[in-house]
C-alpha cells in the first residue's frame, strides 16, 4: 500500500467509525495490494455486489475488445454470469437458456482459437 493511499485508507476508516456509532451498517473491503477501497452501505446484498464486481470484468472485456486472445472467454462468460444474476431469485426462461447456450458455445470456440503458449499482458 502505498504511504498517501494508506493515509487515505485511515481516514476512510475513521469515518465509517463513526457511523457504525450512529449505528448505520457500512461494509469497507479494501485490497493493498491493488490500491482498492470498496465501500457498501447496508442495501449492498451479496448478489448486488456480485453484480458490481461482474460489471466490472465485463468492462474490462469491452475495453479490450479483440486486442486480448482472451477477451471473447471474458465477454461470453460474462454474459453468462449476467445472465444468471439477473434471473438468480427467478426462473430461467427458454430464451435464456438458449443465450447461455450460444455463449457456450462462443466460449467452446474461443477456447479452440487460444493457443496455451500464447499471451501477452
């Protein structure tokens, strides 16, 4: 971590303090080793986090768009994951069963177009 973002972190932490004194739930993860603070308020249930967090692998599909020769596995399997979130205290319906099926089979075919010697960062 470094030293201006562990300061930010402490004070951070000073102030979801005193709200937890006003008795007011507020949920703080944070990575040091990425610089990240994720900051949830009580109505942050686990399946709304899991969204967030999904949001964000998807956006890292988007932006590498065809650039990565991983990017199609991320997209597809994303939209798998979107899928099954957005339907996770419903049913699946046919349509979405057959999405995830196609997605699957995107997946199937990406993975016999990457090479396992070939990646680049």
């Amino acid at each position: 971590m470094t030293e201006d973002f562990l300061k930010l972190y402490d004070v951070i932490s000073e102030l979801i303090k005193s709200y937890e004194q006003k008795n007011i739930l507020v949920n703080m993860q944070y990575d040091p080793d990425s610089d990240t603070i994720k900051i949830y308020g009580e109505k942050a249930s686990a399946l709304q986090r899991a969204k967030i967090g999904l949001e964000e692998a998807a956006e890292l599909a988007y932006s590498t768009a065809e650039h990565h020769p991983y990017w199609n596995l991320l997209y597809s399997g994303s939209q798998i994951l979107k899928t099954i979130l957005e339907k996770w205290n419903d049913t699946l319906t046919e349509e979405d069963l057959k999405e995830i099926n196609w997605y699957a089979d995107e997946i199937k075919n990406s993975l016999n177009n990457v090479s396992t010697n070939h990646h680049s960062e």
